[in-house]
C-alpha cells in the first residue's frame, strides 16, 4: 500500500507527541522529517527519532513529502498553511488555523482552489461521550442553556496567546459540533491577571432560536474543570471531560424513583485518533474529520469573542 511521506514542523510541548504518533503509524504514514527552528528542540527530536531527519526549515524538505503536521505557535500557522497549500501538501494544522479573520480569509482564498486534505486539530471532538450520547444530544429541545467550564492552575504555556484563543477555542467548536448551535450574538467578560493577554474570560452566546451557551474559561484557577452542562425542557445531560463520565436526567423516569443514570466512558488517545482520521481522509477520500471551514468558523468565534471581551459590547457574530 502508498504511505503517505509525512513531516512534523514543531518539536515542543505537542509536537512531541505528534511525533510519536506519526512513528506509530508506520503502516500508512513514513515518517521523512522533523522540522523545528531551535537548536534545543533539534537535539530532543534527533535523540528520541533517530531515523528521521530534523531540519529547521520546511522548504528544506518540501519535495520530499505528501503532507505536514504544523505543530508550532499559533503566530505562525497562516504563513506555513499557505506555503503547504501553495506546494499541494496536505495539512494537519493545531488548533486555532490561524490568529483571526483577516488570515482566515486569506488562507480561505488559496484552500479553496485545492484538493488537499486540510484537517485541524479540534481535539476535544474525538471524547467519546459524544458518540455514546448521541441520541440524547440528538433529542435535546430547543431553547437549551449550555454551559462549559475549562479551567486550570497556571502552567506558563501557551502565553503567546490569551485563554479565549487557547482554550475557549476547542468550546466554541464543540457548540456547534455536538448541538449545531450556531450563535447570533456574544458578550463577554475577562481578566487579564498574569500576563498582558486575557487569562480569565467568561462569554454569553446566543442564537437565533433563544438557546444560550456560558463559557468559562481560564488558566489562573485553583483546580482544573473541564465539563458540559446541557439543560432543556427534555432534561439534562453532564459530561465531565476530566474524569470521563457523563451522567443524564431526562423529563422522566429511568425506572421506579430513578431519576439519574451514570456512565464513564472510555479515555482515548485523542491525538491517535486525530492522525487515523487524517491518513484515511488521504489515502482513502474519507471525509475529513474537522476541515478547514469548521477551523475558519471557529477562528470567527474566537475573534467575535474578543471583540466583545475588548469593547465591553455586545457584538453580532
Ligand atoms: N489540540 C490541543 O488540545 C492542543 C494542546 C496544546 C497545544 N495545541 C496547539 O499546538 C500548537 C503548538 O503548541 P505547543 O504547546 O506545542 O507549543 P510549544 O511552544 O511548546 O512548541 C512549538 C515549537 O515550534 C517551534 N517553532 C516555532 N516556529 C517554528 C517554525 N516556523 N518552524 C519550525 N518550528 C518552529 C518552537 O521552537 C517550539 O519547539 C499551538 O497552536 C497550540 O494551540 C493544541
């Protein structure tokens, strides 16, 4: 069978492991190239891939493979996008696509002349509460509240970006992947506590049909949270994405006096499954798993967000 010639470009914190699943799955993908820019992560990822050539620059390698994994600061996901797509390369880009809007609508003019597999990573999709709840979501009454909290200690990463655009970004996609709740309007408040950029934000979105989503998010906290909280005239459904359970209420009864129902759900290898859906989409045209639109819409969100965050406004999404 074809394997699909695959570079990594970023050896940090996620690159790391995006390395080790690209190595993991050797029967479809041949793992040509680690490209990352600083000496000290060069030295990680030639001792820890011996047989994969580590280089700073992607042009360096361009001719020599099909796709990429871009794996590096958010800042510098547009320039790279456009480069690949420019080159015919497939792409798998992290989460957020790119900074905001303008890139958004720049990179949109040059994909959509392309027929390259462009997935991003929106990982918090592959939980598989979503799968087991499914039927539930599916019959959950319109107007819904939703709320979710993402919310950690300070651990110093991702400082180059502000809470909404490292993690409000996964929520905002996961409203309209798990209840196509596609908001109308957005205000929101914020913190800036620890660095120049909002490290607290709390935003209010509605749509067009009366539903409204509360997302908290913030990385100054005292523990970690990361959980959904869906409620409607036909009842209530939790997830606790930390400790993978979930638990529904519905209007009736399960049985005599029982009310709750309890699940845990299997913990998965998010970015394992992530790569599986990405070398299918290549190699077999199956439907890519989070696109380049649904990565684009996200981007808008998160800009509607932190206009909203800046003017102290609503604003119209
Ligand atoms: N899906 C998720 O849950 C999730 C989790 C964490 C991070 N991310 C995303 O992954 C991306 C990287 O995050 P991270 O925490 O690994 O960052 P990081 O800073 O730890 O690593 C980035 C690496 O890229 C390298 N680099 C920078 N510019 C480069 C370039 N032009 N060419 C080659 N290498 C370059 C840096 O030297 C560094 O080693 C971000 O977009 C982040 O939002 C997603």
């Amino acid at each position: 069978m074809k394997k699909v010639k695959v570079a990594v470009i970023g050896y940090g914190h996620l690159g790391k492991w995006h390395c080790q699943k690209v190595a993991a799955h050797a029967d479809v993908a041949d793992f040509v190239a680690i490209v990352e820019k600083f000496p000290q992560g060069q030295e990680a990822a030639k001792a820890n891939h011996p047989n994969v050539k580590v280089v700073s620059e992607i042009s360096e390698i361009i001719n020599e493979i099909d796709a990429a994994f871009i794996v590096t600061p958010t800042s510098t996901h547009f320039a790279l996008s456009k480069y690949l797509l420019e080159n015919n390369k497939h792409i798998f880009c992290e989460k957020p696509v790119c900074s905001n809007d303008e890139e958004a609508m720049a990179l949109t003019k040059i994909a959509q002349d392309k027929k390259m597999v462009f997935q991003v990573g929106h990982s918090e999709r592959c939980h598989e509460a979503w799968e087991k709840l499914a039927e539930e979501l599916g019959q959950v009454q319109r107007p819904f509240t939703i709320r979710i909290n993402r919310v950690a200690a300070f651990k110093g990463r991702a400082t180059d970006v502000d809470v909404v655009q490292d993690l409000a970004i996964h929520d905002l996609d996961l409203l309209t992947y798990i209840l196509k709740f596609n908001p109308v309007s957005v205000r929101a408040d914020g913190y800036k506590i620890r660095t120049d950029k909002w490290d607290h934000a709390t935003m209010e979105l509605t749509d067009a049909n009366g539903s409204v989503a509360y997302i908290t998010v913030g990385r100054n906290h005292v523990k970690e949270i990361r959980d959904v909280e869906i409620t409607s005239q036909s009842g209530m459904i939790y997830v606790d994405l930390f400790a993978n359970k979930y638990a529904t209420s519905p209007s009736g009864q399960y049985s005599e006096g029982v009310f709750v129902k309890e699940e845990n759900y299997a913990k998965r290898d998010h970015l394992l499954v992530e790569h599986g859906y990405f070398y299918d989409s290549i190699l077999n045209g199956a439907p890519v798993f989070v696109n380049f639109n649904d990565g684009v819409k996200a981007v808008h969100l998160v800009d509607s967000v932190l206009k909203a965050l800046e003017t102290k406004k609503t604003v119209q999404v």
